[in-house]
C-alpha cells in the first residue's frame, strides 16, 4: 500500500506538471482527491492492514494528499501567471501612436501678458482699479493738469463724444478716480482699453491698451518711484536687465521721466528690435503733480507719490516677436494657437 | 540725459563718396556722338583725366564737382570709369541735383547741366564735401512740449551748458543804425492786449535783396529749412538762433503806414504767403494796415506784403502773441507753421528785443539795407518774475536724495535762475517753473536722475483681486478648459452691423454713443451689442479657411443713460463653428459655466422673434426672473450678411448677471450613509413637450427624498407614434438619516406618474 501511495503521489505529480488549463487540472483532482478518486479508493482498503500499521499508512495518506493539494495550488497559479503574461502580451500597444486630447483654449497674447504684469504687481503689494472708457474730458485731461487747449492735447489725438465726453485717450483718469475715493495710502494698477485716432498700420490702432500704475502715501520719494519700477522690470524681463530714466515731460507729474531698458538682444549694442539706439523705450513716470493730488482732494503737503503709464501692445509685440499689431485684433486662430 | 532726448543725428554729405574738385583743361567732341563731349580733367594729382560728358554749359577753365572711378553719389548711385561710345570715361562732372543739392542751396548754379563752383579758395583734389561745405553733422532733439525755450539754438546751448558745467557765453547783438527815425515813418497800435502781450517793430531801408552768403545757407539748410533770399533767411535764422519767429514785411504794402493788430472781421479774407485764400473770423488775430489784413498773428504772413525782389523798404516784426490764440487759429485755418508751433507753447515777451535787435544787426552784416533808427515797442505784457522760495529740506525728502543747499542754488542759477534770499526768481522763459515739485525736477536733471538711489517703498502692502475680477478669472478659465480660444475686439463698430445682425429699425439698442470725429464709419459708434464684433471674427477665420473655431470674449457693451456717460456692461460672449459643434455643444459650455459659478435651477425658454437667432434653435436663461443671456444657432440670413457658409453658434451672457447670481458661499454635505434607490422610467409624451418642463414635474411631484433626476434618452421613431417622443428618466432617491423602504420609494414614484400623466406623459408600457 505504501508503494501505491507513492505511486499515486508520483503520477499525480506528473500529471499536474503536464496540465495546460484549468480544468484540466480539476479532472485531475476529481481522479485522485474525489470521493471516487484513487486516493480514496486506496483508504477504504485501510481496514484490511493491522492495528500498527493503521496510523502509518494513515499518516503517509494525508501526506500524499497535502502534497497532492500543494501542487495542485502551484500549478493553478502557475497557469494564472503564463495566462496574464499571454494577455498582457496581446493588449501590447504603439505607444507611438499620437494620444487623446481634450484640446483647451487658449489665453489671447495680451491676457497672457497683461496677467503676468498683474501678478507682478499684486506681489509688491498693488491693487487693480478700473475706470469707465467713455470718459468726461474732466478726467481725462483737466484733473491731469491739461487744461482746454493745452498743446499736450495734440499728441494725442482725442476722439469726441461730445465737448464734455471723450473716448479715454490713457488710463491715466482711472488715477483720478481713484485719489477721490481712497485715501492714502494708495497702490494701485489700472489696465485696459485706451482710444487714439490713429489710422490701423502695423504699429498703429486706434484702440490698444495701456497699464496705469499709481503710489500714494506719506513721504514717497523718486528713489522709491525708481525701486519700484526697476524690480518690475527685472521680474518681467529678467534679474539682469538694466535700466535708465530720462528726464522728460507729462502735464501731470513733477519730475517726469521715461523709462528705458537696455535692449535685450543686443546688450546696449545697437540692433533692428532697438533700432539701432541699444534701449527701448518702455514705459513712462513721474511724480504725481501736486496740483493733481489737491483737485484730487489729497494734500501735497502731507502726502505724495509717483505715477507710471505703459503699452501693452509693444511689451507683448516684443515679446513675442509679432511684427504687426494687426494681428491682435484680427484673432485669427492660426495666430492664437501660437501662445 | 538732462531732458532734451537726442533723438538721433546725421552728417551731411555722408552718403557722397570720393567726389573731388576738378578743372577742366580742355573741351574736345566726341568722335562718334554729336551730343557727348570728351573733357581733360585736372584733379590736382598727376596726369589729367579724360572724362566723356553730355553737358553743354562747360567751358575750359570750369571748375567742378568731379565723381572719380568707385565713388558714390547720393541715392547710393556708384560711378566706375568705362566707355562712352568707345571713348574712355573715368568718372562723372556731377550736376547739383546729383549732389542731391537744389538751386536754394546754390543759388548761382544751373539746374540742368554741371555744378559750377565759384567758391573762392577751392583746392583741385579737395573733397566737394568740404569745399562745398557739405560736412556739418546734425543732431536732432526731441522737445517736449514744456520747453518752448528749447526750440533754439540759445535755449539748447543754455541746457548744454548747465549739463556740462560750462560757462554759456551769449552774444548780445549791435546794431549801428543809419539815422532816422522809425517813429516817424510807421506806427503800430494794439487793439487786443490780452492776445498780443508784446509788438515790436525796427525797419529797414534801401534794402537789397540777394541770396544769403554760404555760410547762412549752409546752417539753415542743415536745420531743414530752404534758404530763399537774404531778408526771409534772416528771420528763419533768427527764429532758429532765439527761438522767436519774426516776420518781415514790404513798406510799401502796409497801407497807411499803420499796423494795426486785432481780430478779423468776419468775412475778412487772406490770401497767405502759400498762395491760399483764407477765410477769417472775430476769434482770429491778425495784423491789418489800413485796407485790411496782411498778416495772421503768428501763422503766416499774406502774399501781399512779402518780401519780393523790388522790395526796398521793410519792416520787422518781432512780436508775442497769446499761444491758445494762435493755436486755436490755427487749428481752424488747419495750417501749422514753424511760427505757431513755437507760439502756441508760450514765449517769452523779453525775448522780442534781441531777436529784432539780432535780425537788425544781421542785416548790417550782410550788407542788406540800411536800419533805421528807434524801435516801436507796444508792450502790455506783464513783466512781473515769478518767485518760489527755495525748500531744500522738502526736494531732498521728494527726491530722496540729499543734496545740499549751495549745490541746488548752483544749478538753479546755471540755468538762468537767480536767488534773492531764500527766493528762486525765474526767468521769464521758463513759464514752466511754477512749483517747487518743478524745481526739484529742475535739481534732478541736472544732478543727474541716475544719481538718484533705488528703493523700495516704505510700509507694507497686500494687493488682491476684487470678487468681480476673481469671478472673470474664472469664467475665463472655465472656458478656456473647454476649448475655447479668448478673443480681443474693437469695442466700436459701424451702425451698419445692426443691419447685419437684423435688428429691427426701431430697436433700442441702436441708440449709441457716438463719435464726433470717427477714423471712418466702420469704428464711429461704441457697440451696445458684442454680438457683431463676435461675428466679425467668425467669418475672418472662416474666410481664412480655418474648419473650425470656438472664441469667447469678455468685454463691455456701451449702452446710453441719462446720464453723462454710458453704462459699461461686461458681457460673456462665445462663438462656434465646424463639424464638432452644434446648437447642444454653445448650451453645454454655458451650462458647464452656469455650474461651476454654482448657479442653479435657472430657466431655459425658447426664443422664437430674436432676429439674430435661428427661430426654432435659440433659448433665453434666466434665474428667478433675471436674464441671464441668450444663446443660439445663429440666422441663416446673418451667416449670410458675414459671409459664413456653415452653420455657426453664439451666445450672450450679462457678466453682470452671472456675477450677482453665482454662489460665492460653498458649503460642505456630509456623505451620504444611507444607500440610494434608483429607479428607471421611460414616458411617451407629445413632441413639442420640453423636457425641461418635465423634469420640473417630476422635482416638485417627488419631494425631497429624491436626489437627483437626469434624462438618459430620447427616442423617435419606430414604436412610437407620429408626433410623439419616448423620453427615458433616470431618477435616485436617498434620505440622509435612513434607508429608504421599497413603499417609500414606490409612493413617491406614484406622485411622479401622475404629475408627468398631468403633462401628458404616460408611462411607456
């Protein structure tokens, strides 16, 4: 009996070994553990050996069967394993392929700008005003120290709604606006919309966009008008840029000056981006008049501060190197989808 | 870097290249062509060169202007030796005009045929640029316009000399006199005092007129302006030299030997030294004699009384005239000149004495007349120096500089200040001081602006955004994540597009605020719809063959109040067209925005009369009687109009609307413990039934043990009778502090059925 347990031990081994599937292997099972199996077959002779040698042979059984048992799990999970490595072998894929898109729009280039002059600015410590487009001349000129028939209004040529009302010709009145309803102190930006009547050309439109920027507080400086505006400039256009201010004039501030960067492509050199003159001319600042603090109802004596207008258009234009402002207008995807 | 910004600077003559002076030797005919002529050329180094030419106004001896083998003319012309009908040439005589020169410059050359120099001290071999003097450099200044004294030569010297420390050596004119007496030849009398602060008048007798020497050419042609006789370049010269334009006038044409200034009559007429006949009226200014007007103050001087080669009297004028006078004239006349540039700046009524006094003391040295004695000098101008007390404490704390007292007086005086105790007194050209904050500019310019340190500014700050500019950041990004593409439009447009859009003749929204002096009629009202400039950019990228697009907006309608100014509404606007998108893709980006503002249970109604809008595709959303916008397929007439030939879809949403409808409060629902029990039902209902309609039904019938409702189908079609639709629900039921039983469930289904059977919709067998 003992040589037919291990006989049985053996082939059922060999058997497992050789199985392909599943069922394959829970025939073999039913053939050697079932009810009617060999194995079983082999207990019920039990009876016929002697009282010592009973729980031998007991004992060699149930070892048969574990083992019987044993395999049967192994080879189950061997098959499983080969199963899954035949369908993973299957599903292979061309991770080449191109992939699936749920394509986004996209910002246009002045928001993408304008969002990073924002951010910029939030950071220093700056809100964000905005202020009407139709405009009374009184904001857009008079508070600003430009009187009716100022030649300041020449350079900018003014579209009338009628004698009192203007299109905005610069964010400047958004300055005003604010001085009358805060009190110092005051940091604010003011983007948007400005109105000049330039013919369309490539570096012309008759609608673009201007940012404002105003400080107001007790003892502002034009040191501190510098510091601002060269931190600004070094987070838009990197640590290394360099920049000068030049004296020049606007009717409502006091020093004014224009700011100038160092032209990025060719270092002070002299190239096409800069026309030939090395700087470019970025932005324009002041203190703010104090005949404009006091129609502001803000007194000179006690507060000042600086003030500073720039383009959107050509800051972005160069950024990108777009070479007609045109195409801002015009929206053509092919032009959107390129930011 | 001290104010006047250079705006660049040219060398003339710099585009001329190895051009030398030649005489010519002998004058031979050419061989072979009866118009050419073969000429020996001494050019003052070895063996004369042989040079054909066509010119015919030579004769031996000439000495010219001689462009040698490799030389370049202006223009970028190159000249190189070759032959002319088989004679050598080894270079070109040049004409003036090949010079680039005109017969202002040199007035005894001939226009057509060779440049004959008649210049003394000229050398064979010598650069023409030199001999000609062709080599001054230019340099051009760009002057802002609170600096009327800068537009001349003193003026820039002053600001040179204050930038460069240096001593500024001003000439002071001197003139002899011939004896006479001015008074008694002429009289002036000022009839508006408020617009002519100052008139002077000196006059000249027995006067020549002639070409200008050379050297008075030579520098007004680099100033740009033509040199044109010897009187005219005298007053340009003056004007360039002080800054205060000066007019000349024909004794012989002042009628009545008086000058009278005072405004025109209306009607008066003018004909002005451009040949142009003008209209005057009550609000000009103008210089009259006894007939009429012969000059406009400050513009122009008339034709009548001009300066003419029989000219043998005149009289200088050197006056100041009000500058929002002369400016507003001559804006009317639409004619704008040196002179009214520089008078509607402001100048200077001490300025008027030199400058006549300079013109007089040219005129000696040109040999150009006679001047009489007496100057006439009408002055109501107010003499009165301003003064602004010195504050150096407050300069040093605006400028954030620190700088002391002695250093600012020493600029301060440099240009042309002086100091009387602690008072600055201001020179009466620079109308601009008039604060202190313009005296410190005055300090920082010439201490140089960067000098001035960089810091940062005191006290601490925390910028934010606004709720309204929060909310627009997020309905951008809300949008942009589905695909659509931001746009930027003209937010004014021409009337016309209303047509475009169908609008009906009597609509509100074509009153518009309008603009008075437009670029054309396609930007001359602001929008009181977005809808247009939407459009406008739809048809260009279809007519620029892009298949498909998806745009939105974010940008104000202008619509007219009571008030002095418009109402500037912000409006979310979208636009689609291509293959991808249909009336149900515009609705389900708007819903998805409608969702992430959390604004919920709004009403969708269709819209069958908005002109704009497919009748039977187009839907008003409103919330709580509200409106939120319309959205739609758009008219297949507008596609039309725009020139669009596939369908396209546009929306409208009030900013406004969104923003004040939004759930800014989010709050926390616990999750549910409890399971839910869904249940499926498919009703048959009449076609025209709107599903929005049953889906309020079914809201309100199930109470609030329902969850959620969400249609999943709708079927036409086979087993579903004509005019009808089968509409399939989905409905899940939860409480939040129980399981709900099968007969709570059931009960509440029962009261769905019935509503649904009230609307028409029964359950589908």
């Amino acid at each position: 009996m003992k040589e037919a347990l291990q006989s049985i031990r053996q082939q059922a081994e060999e058997l497992l070994h050789a199985a392909q599937d599943m069922k394959e292997i829970d025939a073999l099972r039913v053939r050697f553990l079932g009810k009617k199996g060999e194995l079983t077959a082999i207990l019920k002779q039990m009876g016929k050996l002697s009282a010592e040698e009973r729980p031998v042979i007991g004992q060699l059984a149930n070892d048969v069967r574990a083992k019987i048992e044993g395999a049967i799990a192994a080879r189950n999970e061997e098959l499983k394993a080969s199963q899954l490595d035949r369908q993973l072998e299957s599903e292979k894929l061309d991770v080449t392929m191109p992939g699936k898109r749920h394509p986004l729009g996209k910002k246009h280039p002045l928001t993408l700008v304008l969002d990073e002059v924002k951010e910029i600015f939030l950071g220093m410590g700056f809100d964000v005003a905005q202020g009407p487009e139709v405009e009374l001349d009184y904001y857009n000129f008079e508070a600003l120290n430009i009187p009716k028939n100022h030649p300041a209004r020449d350079t900018q040529d003014t579209f009338y709604i009628d004698e009192n009302t203007v299109l905005r010709t610069q964010t400047s009145p958004v300055q005003v606006r604010v001085m009358e309803k805060q009190k110092p102190p005051i940091r604010v930006i003011a983007p948007g919309r400005v109105y000049r009547s330039d013919a369309v050309d490539a570096t012309h439109s008759p609608l673009f966009h201007q940012i404002e920027g105003l400080v107001v507080d007790k003892d502002v400086t034009m040191a501190d008008l510098k510091g601002t505006l060269e931190v600004f400039v070094k987070r838009l256009y990197g640590e290394d840029s360099v920049v000068r201010f030049r004296p020049h004039h606007f009717p409502f501030t006091e020093p004014s000056a224009e700011l100038d960067v160092q032209c990025f492509a060719c270092h002070g050199e002299g190239c096409r981006l800069c026309k030939g003159e090395g700087w470019i001319e970025l932005l324009g600042c002041g203190m703010v008049h104090p005949k404009v603090l006091s129609i502001c109802g803000i007194d000179p004596e006690e507060y000042s501060g600086f003030a500073f207008g720039m383009g959107l258009e050509r800051i972005v234009m160069r950024r990108f190197g777009i070479d007609d402002l045109r195409l801002f207008y015009e929206n053509d995807l092919r032009f959107l989808n390129q930011f | 870097m001290s104010g006047s910004k250079v705006e660049g600077y040219f060398i003339e003559g710099s585009d001329i290249d190895n051009v030398i002076v030649g005489k010519i030797l002998s004058i031979e005919k050419h061989p072979d062509a009866d118009k050419l002529v073969v000429c020996q050329v001494d050019v003052g180094a070895g063996e004369p060169i042989q040079i054909v030419t066509g010119a015919t106004n030579l004769v031996e001896g000439d000495v010219v202007p001689v462009a040698m083998d490799n030389s370049t003319l202006p223009g970028g012309k190159k000249i190189r030796k070759g032959k002319l009908r088989g004679v050598l040439s080894n270079g070109m005589l040049c004409s003036l005009g090949e010079l680039g020169l005109t017969q202002h410059d040199f007035p005894n050359a001939v226009e057509d045929g060779i440049m004959v120099l008649d210049e003394e001290n000229l050398r064979l071999g010598q650069d023409i640029r030199e001999a000609i003097g062709l080599n001054d450099t230019c340099v051009e200044f760009e002057i802002t316009s609170n600096r009327p004294d800068c537009f001349s030569i003193i003026g820039l010297a002053r600001e040179a000399a204050a930038t460069y420390d240096k001593p500024l050596k001003l000439h002071t004119p001197v003139v002899k006199g011939s004896g006479g007496d001015i008074h008694e030849l002429l009289d002036v009398e000022v009839k508006n005092p408020e617009l002519c602060m100052r008139y002077m008048a000196r006059m000249v007798k027995n006067v020549k007129i002639e070409p200008s020497p050379r050297w008075m050419r030579e520098r007004l042609r680099a100033c740009g302006v033509r040199p044109i006789n010897n009187i005219v370049d005298i007053t340009n010269y003056v004007m360039l030299e002080y800054g205060q334009p000066m007019h000349a006038f024909d004794y012989k044409y002042v009628n009545g030997k008086k000058i009278t200034v005072r405004t025109a009559q209306n009607g008066e007429k003018i004909t002005t030294l451009d040949d142009v006949e003008r209209g005057l009226d009550e609000s000009m200014l103008v210089i009259a004699d006894e007939k009429g007007p012969v000059a406009v103050a400050g513009v122009m001087g008339g034709e009548y009384s001009g300066i003419m080669d029989d000219t043998d009297t005149i009289v200088f004028e050197s006056a100041c005239f009000n500058g929002v006078s002369v400016r507003l004239t001559s804006k009317k006349l639409a004619l704008r000149t040196e002179s009214s540039g520089r008078y509607e700046k402001g100048l200077d009524p001490y300025n008027t004495l030199p400058a006549v006094e300079r013109a007089c003391e040219l005129v000696e040295l040109l040999g150009a007349g006679e001047v009489v004695d007496g100057v006439i000098d009408v002055d109501n101008s107010d003499k009165a120096l301003r003064r602004i007390p010195l504050e150096p404490d407050w300069i040093n704390r605006f400028l954030g500089i620190e700088i002391s007292r002695e250093r600012m007086v020493q600029i301060l005086e440099k240009i042309g200040c002086v100091m009387e105790g602690d008072d600055i007194v201001i020179p009466s050209f620079r109308p601009d001081l008039e604060h202190k904050a313009d005296i410190s500019e005055e300090i920082a310019r010439f201490y140089g602006y960067d000098k001035i340190p960089v810091t940062a500014i005191r006290g601490t700050a925390q910028g934010h955004l606004t709720d309204l500019q929060k909310f627009e950041r997020t309905v951008s990004d809300t949008l942009l994540a589905q695909g659509l593409y931001e746009i930027m439009t003209y937010s004014f447009i021409s009337p016309k597009y209303y047509d475009k859009i169908r609008l009906p003749a009597e609509s509100p929204l074509r009153q518009c605020v309008t603009i008075q002096n437009p670029l054309g009629e396609d930007t001359s009202v602001m929008r009181t719809t977005t809808l247009p400039s939407m459009l406008e950019i739809l048809a260009k990228n279809y007519n620029n063959r892009n298949e498909s697009a998806a745009f939105f907006e974010i940008s104000p309608e202008y619509i007219p109040t009571d008030g002095p100014l418009p109402d500037e509404n912000s409006q979310v606007t979208l636009g689609m067209y291509g293959e991808a998108y249909d009336f149900f893709s515009l609705k389900g980006v708007v819903e998805e925005l409608l969702h992430v503002l959390d604004i919920e249970d709004y009403d969708v109604e269709a819209v069958s009369d908005n002109p704009t809008f497919h009748p039977g595709r187009c839907a008003k959303i409103s919330k709580d009687g509200r409106e939120i916008g319309v959205l739609g397929e758009v008219h297949p007439l507008v596609l039309q109009n725009y020139g669009i030939g596939v369908k396209a879809y546009a929306a409208k949403l009030s900013a406004g609307a969104l923003f004040d409808l939004r759930c800014a409060d989010k709050h926390f629902t616990p999750l549910p413990k409890y399971p839910a029990t869904a249940r499926d039902i498919a009703v048959l209902c009449d076609d025209a039934l709107p599903v929005l309609t049953m889906k309020k039904a079914i809201q309100k019938a199930a109470g609030r043990i329902l969850e959620q409702v969400s249609l999943f189908d709708v079927y036409k079609g086979k087993q579903v009778p004509e005019g009808k639709k089968s509409v399939a629900w989905s409905l899940s039921f939860r409480a939040a502090d129980r399981t709900l039983t099968d007969e709570e469930t059931d009960r509440a289904m029962k009261k769905v059925l019935k509503a649904l059977d009230e609307l028409g919709a029964t359950l589908r067998a």
